[in-house]
C-alpha cells in the first residue's frame, strides 16, 4: 500500500486562521478616505489613507489578520489560535483546506470499510472496466506474515501453521486468478469474471476530504484496535497530513479526541 498526494491547498493553516478570525471581524472600514488636514508648516495638505478593512481576505495582510492573537511571531500566533480552535472543539474553519490524495494497493475489503465515511469524496479502480488478469494481486493477511498479531475480538493472534496457511492462502489467490484469467480470455465478460476474485484483490482509489474530515479519518481508523491494513492507511495518511499542516495535526490528539464528521 501506497498514499501518495496529489493536490493539497496552499497554506491551509493560514486559511484555518483567516476563516476562524472572520468569525469574529467588523466588516466595516478601518480607514478614512482621502482628506486635507494641516501638515507641520500649517498648510493645508490632502492625505491619501490607504483603504483597508478589518474583512480577513488579502490584500489584507496575514500578520493583520492575527493582531490581537497570542504570540511574538506570527507562527506562534498561528499556533495559538490552532491549539484555541482544536481544544475548544471549533473545527468548523478546519473544513476548508483540501487534501486529495492516491491510495495504491489496498484490498477490497479495506475499500469497503473507507468508503462508509461520506465525508470523503472517492474514485475507485474498476473491477466492471479493467481487467485484472495482468497485474492483479492480492493483499496477503497480516495473521499469516506476522509472528505477532493482535485482533479486537480474538486479542492476540497465534496461527498454528502459519506458514503452511499463507502458501495455502497464495495458492487459492493464484488459483482465481488464473482461472478469472481463463474466463476472460474464453470471452466471458470481465463485469461477471470478476465475481470470482477474492475481496483481498488489490484496487486503487483517489481521495478527497477536507481538513477536518481527515481528522475524523484518524479518530475513527487509526487507533489500535482497527483492522491492521486500514490502520497502516490512517498511519500513512497521518504521516502526509503532518506534513501539510503540522501545527494542527501536532495539536490533534485523534486518540482522545473524538471527532464527528
């Protein structure tokens, strides 16, 4: 399994920041129009004010957005404001960074679990267009590689034969395979052929969700007693989104805070 971005929002954290403080900014003018006033030698002069507005879109200035949030540098006071939003459960700003990314090799069953989540928006590899005789796989159980695995309902995992399961295992796959591969070639449709393969077949899928949807995602898929292969996603998506917004995903503690999509 592979989670690779496509296309992530630029500076997110600071669209976190700007929509959080629109919640709370005047909409009016901050500044006057043109106007004469008296300069040093008593004369009457024009002034040109700049126009400014205390709205939080650009041209107003980032570090004009922030003023008045706690910090001696902007980045401290972006984290500031984070940590206030993420501890006081306002993720509504957090729904407005996007991330799209591309997940290879997972199994069908993994699909059918991320694709309950109806926050994200999916496109999944075709089993009714593509045909899978060249290239296809499958994903092998983590029971049958791992000399230690643990599962919710059975706890500790020990596989009597393990070894003996996974070749037997490797076997049967083969066997689908190869016969999905006969079936197709006979002139079989591969939209019936593919009732044959196994719900560990590998597919891959392109992703999207916003911000705060992609907290959800880790509070509900990557905690310890989550099936091993979806887990290992979250673990990866984990990894990328760290890296997209570190300040929020430094502060958002998915296994204690609970999060509803």
């Amino acid at each position: 399994m592979e989670v690779v971005p496509l296309k992530l929002t630029e500076n997110p954290e600071e669209v976190v920041c700007r929509a959080a403080r629109g919640d709370y900014t005047e909409t009016t003018f901050t500044t006057r129009p043109s106007h004469t006033e008296k300069d040093e030698g008593d004369r009457y002069v024009r002034r040109e004010d700049d126009q400014g507005t205390s709205w939080v879109e650009p041209p107003r200035s980032f570090k004009q957005v922030m003023e008045g949030v706690g910090g001696d540098t902007l980045e401290e006071q972006k984290e500031t404001l984070i940590e206030h939003l993420l501890r006081s459960g306002h993720y509504g700003p957090f729904e407005h960074p996007q991330a799209t990314f591309a997940i290879k090799g997972v199994s069908r069953v993994t699909m059918g679990q991320i694709t309950r989540h109806r926050h994200l928006t999916f496109d999944i590899q075709s089993m009714r267009y593509v045909d899978f005789s060249e290239g296809g796989d499958a994903v092998i159980p983590k029971s049958l590689v791992d000399d230690e695995h643990f599962t919710r309902e059975e706890g500790d995992v020990d596989v009597s034969n393990r070894e003996f399961w996974q070749e037997k295992y490797q076997e049967e796959v083969q066997s689908l395979m190869s016969t999905y591969e006969a079936m197709v070639e006979d002139g079989v449709p591969v939209e019936d052929a593919r009732y044959l393969l196994p719900l560990g077949t590998c597919v891959n899928m392109t992703v999207s969700g916003n911000a705060r949807a992609w907290m959800h995602i880790l509070n509900i898929r990557g905690k310890a007693d989550v099936q091993w292969e979806t887990r290992e996603m979250a673990e990866q998506l984990e990894s990328e989104l760290h890296n997209w917004m570190p300040k929020t995903f430094e502060h958002y503690d998915y296994k204690k805070q609970t999060l509803s999509p």
